[in-house]
C-alpha cells in the first residue's frame, strides 16, 4: 500500500491544492492531507475549520483522508508508514524553498519520498493569501475555490465585520 502525505496551511484550501490532491490521487493507493498544526502562518481559519471543509471538498475521494499534525512532518510520515509527501510546484520561486525542505526532510528521515506534481498551469497564480485577500475585499473567488470555501469566507468576513 502506497502512503502520501499531502501537508500544507490550507487556509483555505484552494483550486489549485484540489487539482494537486486529484493528481496524487491517481499515484497514490492513500493520500492523507495533513493541515500543519504548528504553522508560523496567522489563519483566518481555525484547524478544525480548514479540516472541516478539506473533508467536504474532497470527500468524493474514497483514498483521501484529512488529518492534522504537530512537530516534525517526516516523524508523522514515519508513524503513518507514508513513503512519499506530496507538494506542489507552482512556479520557479516555488523550488528553492521547496528544494530546500525536501532535502531537510531527506537527511531527517532517508525513507520518505518528496514528490513534486505540478498543478495545471491556470492554477499557477494561486494562493491561500490571494484567495484571502480578494474576499476580504468583496471581490469574487470563484474561480479559484470550490463554492463551500467561497461561502466559508463570506461568513468569515461577515463575522470580522468587514
Ligand atoms: N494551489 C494553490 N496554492 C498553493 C498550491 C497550489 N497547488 N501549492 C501551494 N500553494 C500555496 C499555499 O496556498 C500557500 O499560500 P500562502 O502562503 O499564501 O498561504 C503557499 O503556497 C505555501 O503554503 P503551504 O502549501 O500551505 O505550505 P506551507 O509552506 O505553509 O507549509 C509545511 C509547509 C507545513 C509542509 C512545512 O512547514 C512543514 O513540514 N512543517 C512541519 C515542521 C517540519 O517538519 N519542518 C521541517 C521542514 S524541513
């Protein structure tokens, strides 16, 4: 049984997080989305907002499960036998970060696999904080989050008296 781990802030999880999740899934006989616990990120949305709505946005996958986790990534890879953590490659200021963390990740933990899937390329503009920020401003998100993740930051920002 092949194990991957697709961890991330995911706040919110956008179009382009979907489209990397449905390419592991194809990969993968397992995907476990892990939101980060211990992110440095300020989030609008809390963990078990962001888990929620990740289990409804990918709950037509039968392989996908959604978690979280603390401490080391490789360590939670190791305890949930994944050999493989999926990221994204969006664009080329992408790689040195991610190049970075995979070798990191290597030299902690030599059995596990960082494997790069590239979204289709409509996706490759796309962030949590812009999907964020033209919310916050009223502006319209649907083409870069599934309707319950627009409806989640309407209320949100409704709630934040914005
Ligand atoms: N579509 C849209 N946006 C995407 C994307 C895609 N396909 N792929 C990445 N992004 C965006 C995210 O939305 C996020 O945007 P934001 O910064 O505007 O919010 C950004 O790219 C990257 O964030 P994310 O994918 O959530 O990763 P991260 O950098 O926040 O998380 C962890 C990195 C959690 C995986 C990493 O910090 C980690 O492993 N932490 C655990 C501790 C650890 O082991 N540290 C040692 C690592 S060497």
């Amino acid at each position: 049984m092949k194990i991957a781990i697709y961890p991330g802030t995911f706040d919110p999880v956008t179009n382009g997080h979907l489209d990397i999740l449905e390419r592991a899934v194809k990969l993968f006989d397992k995907v476990i989305i892990s939101v980060a616990r211990n992110s440095t990120k300020n989030t609008i949305f809390t963990e078990d907002e962001r888990i929620a709505l990740l289990k409804i946005v990918s709950k037509k996958y039968k392989k996908v499960q959604v978690e979280s986790f603390s401490g080391l990534l490789v360590e939670y890879a190791r305890r949930k036998k994944a050999t493989a953590i999926v990221r994204g490659l969006r664009v080329i200021s992408d790689f040195e970060y991610e190049f970075q963390m995979a070798l990191a990740n290597r030299r902690l933990h030599e059995d596990v696999e960082t494997v790069f899937l590239m979204p289709n390329e409509k996706y490759t503009y796309l962030s949590s904080s812009i999907v964020r920020e033209v919310a916050r401003l009223n502006g319209n998100v649907r083409d870069f989050v599934p309707p319950v993740i627009q409806r989640a930051l309407k209320k949100k920002w409704k709630q934040q008296g914005r």
